[in-house]
C-alpha cells in the first residue's frame, strides 16, 4: 500500500526557480502568445494595430529564446529526458527542429509587421500559422514528457 504519493522524475529539477513575482518561462510564454492572439484580434483599422502586434510580439520572442534555452541548453531538459529515456531521441530531434521553424515564422512575422506594404491579412495569416505551429509544438512536448515518465503498473485487462 503506497501511502504517500509516487515521485516522478522531475523534468525541471536542474533549472533555478524563477524570481519572485516571474512566473516560469512556459506559463509566461503562452500568456504572450494569448495577448499576440489578442492584439491580432483587434480590426486593423483600429488605431496603432500594427505596433500593438509589433509589443505583443517582442515579448513572445525573448520567452521564445528562454524555451529554446532552457530545453536545449547544457543541461537542459531534453538532455534530461535523453539520460532518462535515450528512445526518446527521434522526438527530441523533432522539437529542436520545430524550434529553428519557430524561429523561422517569428522573425518573418516581425519583419512582416515592420513593413507598413504587408496587408493585414497576411500579417494575421502568418501569425495564424504561428500559433497552429506553437499549439502542435506544445502538444509534442507534452507527448514526449508523458513518454519519457508515464508509470505501467500492470494488472489492468
């Protein structure tokens, strides 16, 4: 009979808590990319749309950077999850790739942004596509954790 909860590995236990009052760099970054969503959602015709997109924007770069450091980085968690799990590389690899494709549509979207020529709609497509990017990227990652952590007790039928 287990009578205190089972301990996972953590995913997490190499990297500094974050500063009073920070939230961690996943909660923030997705809280980026709902005010992106916001912004984005404004008609743009509304005053200054296209530097409240260009604000939003900047913020879900630098929490971009800070994933890509804290997943990738020396140390980082999936180096963590290859030591815990080294079958799980193929997906690894994958989430690295889908971060430099990230990158990829953010520096176009900000450039598309900073041109006054680029229509509104082709600003928000983009932006649309980075978001279904992001979404499938989180979802990935969330899949790869399960993998790499998820418990058979066995006894099931």
């Amino acid at each position: 009979m287990v009578t205190q909860p089972i301990r996972q590995p953590s995913a997490v236990t190499w990297a500094p808590r974050p500063p009073a009052g920070r939230r961690p760099h996943h909660a923030t970054l997705l809280g980026d990319l709902h005010g992106l969503a916001r912004a984005l959602a404004v008609p743009p015709g509304a005053p200054r749309w296209r530097e409240q997109v260009l604000t939003r924007l900047v913020p879900v770069r630098e929490d971009f950077a800070d994933h890509v450091r804290v997943t990738e980085g020396p140390g980082g968690l999936y180096a963590e999850l290859l030591a815990q799990a080294p079958r799980l590389d193929r997906g690894v690899r994958l989430l690295t790739r889908e971060h430099a494709a990230i990158a990829g549509v953010l520096t176009a979207l900000q450039h598309a942004a900073e041109v006054p020529g680029v229509s509104a709609d082709e600003l928000r497509g983009l932006a649309e596509h980075l978001l279904r990017t992001f979404s499938r990227h989180r979802q990935r990652g969330a899949d790869l954790l399960w993998q790499a952590y998820q418990t058979d007790l066995g006894g099931e039928t």
